[in-house]
C-alpha cells in the first residue's frame, strides 16, 4: 500500500516589495581614526583615505541602482565622523530632531547637518537631550525604538515621543562594542526586525521577544562584523558581506541581501546604516 499526502507544500517565502527612499549621504573625504570613543576605534592602526571612498561610493552606487534617491551633504575639515550621516539628525514625517553628540570630538556635525536641513526649507527642533539621531532611533511601522546606555541619554527618549507624537520603545544596550541601537537592531520592513539580543539588558531582551517574536536573531559572528547595521528598503537588505548566517536567514524569508564591504569604516565602527540618513517626508495623501 502506497500512502500519499495530500498536504500542501508550504511555501513560507513571502514576497517582499521595495518602497524607494530618500537617503541623505556624506562623503568620507575627511575619514580617519584620530580619536577614540568606541572600542573599535584604534587611531594607531592605519585607515586607507582612498579606500574609504571607494568602498562608500560603492555604497551610494546600489542605493541608486535600486532606484533610491541619494542626496549629499557636503563634509568638513576637522570632522572625520560625518561620514556617519545617520547621527546627524532623526526625520519622520517630514518632522526634523537635531543630534546633540555626546562627545566633543562630534559636536559640531549636530549644527552641519542642521543647518542642511533649515537649508532645505525643514523646521528643525533644536534637541534638548543628548542623542545621537538614527544611531539610536530606528523608526518600525508603528514606533520609535530608542537606544540608551552609551551615547542618547534616556530623557531625549521622551523629548523624541513628544516631538514626534509616536510611541517610543526605550531599550538598553550594555555591550560597549555595540553603543549605537544600529550596531545591535535593524528593522527590515514595518514591523520586522533582527537583533543580537546579547547587546541589551535583559529587561530589553525580554521587550523584544514580546513585540517581535518572530524576530531575526544574529549569531555572535553576525553582530561582530556589523551585519546589524544594514539598510532595508523592505526587499532588498544591504549588509556587511562577512554576515553569512544573517544573509541566509534574510534569503529564507523572503528578502534579498546585498553584500557590501566597508572595512575602513569599520575601523571607526561603523558600517552601511551608519552612512545612510533616512529622510521620510510626510506621506503622501
Ligand atoms: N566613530 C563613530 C562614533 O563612535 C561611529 C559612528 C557610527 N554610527 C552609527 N550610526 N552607529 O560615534
């Protein structure tokens, strides 16, 4: 007897769909590690200039070829981090927060970039709060998640509620390897998301389970090389190359990684996200 079934076969793959985005960029003319205020930062290992820009205007290139829209604030002398455009500011619905930077080596690319945006025509809210624009806010479908613990302090949490007028999710990171929430967290599409849990406190560990269950979670080797700190237009996930496991999880549910390579900016800590500024206008009516 021949036993057949005539269950299914379950397609779990979702198909994903691309909204094109605005990003604001900054070249890395100025690059260098000549401080230290994270621990990947060792300002006497060398940094290749040229690679840097290099590796950033392959960056620049996929967001366009996805159809992307990329404009470019213009860098200055004596900031070597502004290349990390998604401290700059924190945009939703058209409505801008300045970045207020915790360290002095980074004060000034708070007024740069607001000044990019008051430029533009934008009403920008002079931050009372230290935080570190998208670094820490990382906007889902329905909230602000908010990272505290090394650079945004906790009552930029509230000022960012209020001015937004969104519910915000406060979460502790404890790992200094991971200071940003963009290190640690990125959100792929609406409410999706992955994470390493073992950067945040074990009460955030335990908020993430219980609004994402079905979260992404990324192996020590995942977080290590920054695949974390990606950009996802909702299809298509740019991410460190090295990021094998979280590159395969993203294939299996139905989204397309794209490898990228940003070892000099990872010199500095960061990665993709951390060149990226979102700038979400209002929706459209
Ligand atoms: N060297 C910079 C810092 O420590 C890196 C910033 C990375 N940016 C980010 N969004 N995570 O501030």
């Amino acid at each position: 007897m021949t036993l057949t079934t005539s269950a299914p076969v379950r397609t779990t793959r979702p198909v994903r769909t691309a909204r094109p985005r605005r990003y604001l960029m900054c070249p890395p003319v100025h690059f260098d590690v000549c401080y230290s205020i994270n621990p990947w930062m060792e300002p006497e290992k060398p940094t290749d200039g040229g690679l840097a820009l290099v590796q950033w205007e392959r960056l620049i290139n996929l967001f366009r070829g996805l159809g992307h829209q990329v404009e470019q604030i213009q860098p200055v002398p004596g900031l070597p981090d502004m290349v990390f455009a998604a401290n700059g500011a924190t945009m939703v619905d058209g409505k801008v927060l300045s970045a207020r930077f915790r360290y002095p080596q980074r004060a000034d690319e708070g007024p740069a970039y607001a000044d990019w945006f008051r430029q533009r025509g934008y009403q920008v809210h002079e931050a009372e709060h230290i935080n570190e624009g998208e670094g820490d806010y990382l906007v889902t479908g329905s909230r602000i998640l908010a990272g505290t613990g090394f650079r945004t302090d906790r009552l930029s949490h509230e000022e960012a509620a209020r001015f937004f007028g969104l519910p915000v999710q406060s979460l502790t990171l404890v790992d200094p390897r991971y200071y940003h929430l963009d290190t640690a967290l990125a959100v792929l599409d609406h409410d999706e998301i992955m994470y390493y849990p073992q950067a945040f406190s074990p009460d955030s560990q335990q908020v993430l389970r219980e609004l994402y269950p079905d979260a992404i979670l990324a192996t020590d080797a995942d977080a290590e090389v920054f695949g974390l700190n990606a950009v996802s237009d909702g299809r298509h996930v740019l991410l460190a190359s090295q990021a094998t496991h979280l590159i395969e999880e993203l294939w299996a549910r139905g989204f397309v990684p794209i490898g990228v390579d940003l070892s000099e900016l990872l010199k500095s800590g960061g990665s993709a996200k951390c060149c990226t500024l979102e700038l979400r206008e209002l929706p459209a009516r």
